[in-house]
C-alpha cells in the first residue's frame, strides 16, 4: 500500500530550490544565503514569542519604494512637502492609530465592573521569553549600527534613513519601558524544533554554495522526498530531476548563473552530452 504523502512535504524542497534561486541573484555570494537565514531566523523567533511578523514582512516589500519616493518628493519639493494635505491627512491617521486603540482600551476597562477587570487582566496576562528579549536586542543593535553607517551622509541622502532608525530605536524604547512599568512574568519560548530548522538550513545554503546549485538541488530533493515526505522512488526521483531541468533551463533562457560549486561543471557537462 502506497504511503499518503501530503502537498506541503512535496512541495518543501521545490519552495525551498525556489527561494534559495531567487536570493542568490541579489550579489551572487554566500552572503545573499546567510542574510537569508538571518531573516528566517528573526522570523523564527517573531513567530515564537508572539511578535507580529506581516509589518516586518510588508517593512521589506516596501521600503525601497518608499525610500525612493521620498527621496524624490524632497528632491521636487523640498521638505515643504510635509505640509501637504494629503501628507497631513496620512500622517494624521498612522497617529490616530497609535493613540486611539490604547485610549479605548483604557476606557472600556474604566466602565466594566470590577469582576470583569480581573477577567479581562487575567486574560491579557503579560508574560516574556528570551526570544523577546533576542528580538530587541537584535533590533536595538541593528538600528544604532545603521545610524552610525548613514550619519556621515549628506542630508538629503540619510533623512529616510535616519526616519526609519527613530522609528525603530523609540519602538525598543517603548517595549522596554513596558516591561519595566508591567510586571511581565518569564515564560520559557518553544523554539527548539524551529532553530533545528533554521541550523538545517543553514547547512544545506552552504552545501549549495560549496558542492553546487544544481547538484545539491537533486540530491537534497531525492533525500528529502524519499525519507522526509516518505514519496516512493519513482516520484522523489521525478521531482527532483524536474526541479533539475527547470534550472538548467532557466539558466541558458535567462542567461542566470548558479554557485557551480565542486561538482555543477561536471554535471553540466554531463547534460550537455544528451542535449
């Protein structure tokens, strides 16, 4: 009897070949897969201490953007362009939406009688894990390095920049004076499984890196399939000769190169024989 094999194991190898591709053509270094699993691991560790990750997700989608156009708004209008109102209607309402849920908040607890106070304390009981305290670390040190790294620019060029660390800095601030002000009781995070993952995947960016793209992708793939998802031969084999021809392909269409590695000129050589 065949084993059921589920869509998310069959497609972890092929996501995985996918992200990894995608990444690499940034500088084409080693570098492009440790930032990689610098972010998964801070993803990681957002998700085990409860922190939300769609902003920090959305922060990465947008910020090239946003930096460009303000750079050019400045450019165009000077920084007069804060007084516009469509500006002022923007900033007005990221404001309200700090200020106003707390404001709230306070004033529904404020009408509730006392025995749904103490409900409603219990159920917003504070607690804090090493992995919030890795987060702001990790945080609070990236956001002084990248002001010490844009201070000596000109001012035009580091007013984004320098907007964006603020942000950053006077968010850690805020959390931390939370922790001090509301006793927050230490919780232990469940993370272990996680960071296996994230280790793993440290050791197989580098196997792609050091034995090669194209290489590693069949052979992490076979593996994988095989004694991970528990696929029979014939289909791990089939996927992973697959993934092997899509990136042999995309390669000479889009004139992409891999990380060859020690073993990828062989093996290509080796394809160009049948082709």
């Amino acid at each position: 009897m065949s084993k059921f094999v589920g869509i998310p194991q069959v497609l972890t190898p092929i996501i995985l070949t996918l992200i990894l591709f995608a990444a690499y053509q940034a500088t084409r270094s080693l570098g492009d897969f440790i930032l990689l699993g610098v972010v998964a691991a801070l993803g990681v560790m957002m998700k085990g201490a409860n922190w939300p990750r769609p902003a920090f997700l959305i922060g990465f989608v947008l910020s090239s953007g946003a930096e460009n156009y303000f750079f050019q708004s400045i450019q165009f209008y000077g920084y007069s362009w804060f007084t516009r109102p469509g500006v002022i209607i923007i900033a007005a309402l990221i404001i309200i939406g700090f200020v106003l849920p707390p404001i709230l908040k306070k004033k529904k607890l404020k009408d509730k009688p006392e025995q749904l106070k103490d409900e409603a304390e219990e159920k917003n009981f504070k607690t804090v894990s090493w992995a919030d305290w890795a987060i702001i670390a990790t945080l609070a040190i990236s956001g002084t390095y990248a002001l010490i790294n844009v201070w000596d620019m000109s001012t035009l060029t580091k007013a984004f920049p320098i907007i964006a660390i603020a942000i950053v800095l006077l968010s850690v601030i805020m959390i931390i004076r939370n922790y001090i002000k509301v006793p927050h009781a230490k919780t232990a995070a469940e993370l272990t499984p996680h960071l296996i993952y994230i280790v793993g995947f440290f050791g197989i960016a580098y196997c792609y890196y050091l034995f090669g793209f194209i290489s590693t992708t069949f052979v992490f793939s076979l593996l994988f399939l095989r004694f991970i998802a528990q696929a029979t031969y014939v289909k791990s084999t089939t996927i992973a000769v697959c993934l092997v021809i899509f990136l042999v392909t995309i390669g000479r269409v889009m004139n992409v190169d891999f990380p060859e590695g020690l073993f990828d000129p062989y093996l290509l050589s080796t394809i160009k024989t049948f082709i």
